[in-house]
C-alpha cells in the first residue's frame, strides 16, 4: 500500500480555510496607542513621525472619544512637561500634565478607554536623563524615589495601569508598595523589563523632548547584544510585583521575547518604537511597501512570538482603515 502524497497546500488554497487553521491572529484588543500630551493650544505635528502628534489636553481626549468609537480601547500617555528641572518636578506633581490629561480623559469617556501612563523622568529633568544626577551619574535609589511618586501621582489621577520605563534597579518593587501603601493595590504594573539602549528611539526624543543633554542611556538600558541578560531582568521584576513584561524595542528582539515567553508565564508587551513607525511610514510615503500589509505582519510576528499586547503608533490608522477587519 503506498503512503499517500501529503499537501500542505490543500489547507491555503481557500479563504476560508486559511481562516479557520490560521495559528496566530492580531485584533484590536491587542494594540495599546501610545500618545503625547503637553500644555499646548492645539496639537502640534511631530516632523519625524508623520500621522503622530503631540496633543493638547482638549485634543487628547478628542483623539480618544473618536477612537473609542471605532474600538479602540487601550492607550498609553507620556507627558511633555512646559518646564524641566534637576529633580523632575513635573513629573510627581499631583496637577502634573498627565494627571490631568487623565482626569480630562475620564471626564470625556469615563471607563470607555483603558488608560495606562508611561513611568519614566527622562522627559521631566533638565539632563534628559532618566533619573535625577549625583556626581555626574544617574543616581539609581533617589531616583526610583521619585519614580514611585510619579506612578502613584498617575494611579490617584485615575490610570488604569502604570508602566515604568526607566530601568533603574529595583523600581518595580518599589512602586508596587507605594501604591500598595496608599490602598491602590488593585492597579497592575506593567514593566519596561527589558528595555534596550536602541537606536530606534530617535523619533521618539523629537516628539517628548527626551533626548539626553550629555552622554547616553547605556549605562541603565540594556547592551542590545545580551540576550541571557534579558530573561534574567524580567525575572526580577516579575518577582518585584510586576503584572506584565515587556519588551522593547519589538521588531530587531523577537528573539528576546519568544525567550521570555519560555521562561514566565506571566503576560508580554512588545513595543514598536518609534524609529520602526517612522521607517514603515517614510517607505509607504514613497510607495515602497503596502502600509497596512506591512504593519499587520509585524503585528503578526510579535503575537507570534508571544506578546498579547502591542504597543504600536499605526493603532489609529489601523482601526480608522479598518486594517484589521478582513
């Protein structure tokens, strides 16, 4: 009896088969948009970044109304204070930008929107470094001090999540007990775990005017050639109290978090930084790639890697073209 000629392409040649066995898919419950929000009139294009803006409060929360509508639930907000100082003032201020960014949110759509805050001073501080400076270096302890300020200052305004992004040691632990401490035990965290010090965040300066004044970040975010490195980072934080790990940037690590899909059980982030945005953007603008084809494979490959959540700019346009639809 001869063994039957098996064909892999029986199972592709119909949509609705295709459909029906496909291994991974991406719908909007998994993109979580990040935005901007500073004290201006109106909003204010970011150049390196085409289709993104720095927000107004009241253009904030027009952006979330409409996108709510279309079924967009989830963001992430990162403030751009009008003042910087040496201690990040801004940053731990009740009445700070995004805790009232978060109230105006609130007010507009109520629960309707699920809001998480980026946990970070690299956007407060006068040096564009991601914590305060002690004899000329990032000072780790007094920093992850006012990290937990910053977090809990964000969880009374009302967020949903917060999700430090610093990389100083030993932040996590921290924030949960500060907001443990102050009866917000019920708000989850969710960890910048492994964060690299990349070159794909250059757009990203432009549009929080984050960009350090002296030096770089390598001396706390991660040496983009460790990858044993990385598993061992989101361990700790997962033993520190956080609820969700993530990793970024997402497209040039997707060997990172398929290692970290292995080695917890706890649910993954991946973030498509700003420098892919503005790569994947620039290139359909010039009618090299098809946008939406593009973005939705990516999409793709980090769901299949293991991520649940993926933060990613092309959220807006994706739910407004209907890119995931069909």
């Amino acid at each position: 009896m001869s063994i039957p000629f098996y064909r892999p392409r029986r199972l592709r040649m119909n949509g609705f088969l295709r459909e029906a066995v496909a291994e991974t898919q991406v719908f909007k419950h998994n993109l979580m948009l990040p935005l901007f929000v500073a004290d201006n009139d109106k909003p204010e294009p970011i150049g390196a970044m085409p289709g993104v803006s720095q927000h107004s409060i009241q253009s904030l929360c027009d952006e979330i109304e409409g996108l709510v509508e279309k079924g967009l639930r989830s963001y992430i907000l990162f403030g751009v204070p009008p003042k910087k100082d040496p201690k990040a003032a801004g940053a731990t201020d009740p009445d700070g930008i995004v805790p009232r960014a978060i109230r105006a949110v609130r007010e507009r759509v109520g629960k309707e929107a699920f809001i998480a805050t980026d946990v970070c001073l690299c956007s407060y501080t006068d040096t564009g470094h991601c914590g305060v400076i002690e004899n000329e270096d990032v000072a780790n302890d007094p920093s992850v001090e006012l990290l937990a300020l910053t977090a809990l200052a964000h969880a009374q305004a009302g967020a949903d999540m917060v999700a430090p992004s610093d990389m100083m040691d030993g932040r996590v632990q921290r924030i949960r007990e500060t907001l443990d401490e102050h009866s917000l035990s019920h708000i989850p965290l969710m960890s910048y775990a492994v964060k690299y010090a990349s070159a794909l965040y250059g757009p990203f300066r432009h549009a929080a005017d984050s960009a350090p004044q002296f030096g770089d970040r390598r001396g706390y975010q991660m040496d983009f050639r460790n990858r044993r490195e990385a598993v061992r980072e989101a361990l700790l934080d997962a033993e520190e109290g956080a609820d969700i790990l993530m990793v970024k940037p997402g497209l040039a690590y997707l060997d990172i978090l398929s290692d970290l899909r292995e080695a917890t059980e706890l649910p993954l982030a991946a973030y498509q930084v700003s420098g892919e945005y503005s790569m994947i953007r620039f290139a359909a603008q010039a009618d090299a790639i098809d946008e939406a084809k593009v973005v939705r494979e990516l999409w793709t490959s980090f769901r299949r890697a293991g991520a649940q959540i993926i933060l990613t700019y092309h959220a807006a346009e994706a739910v407004r073209q209907g890119w995931l639809d069909g």
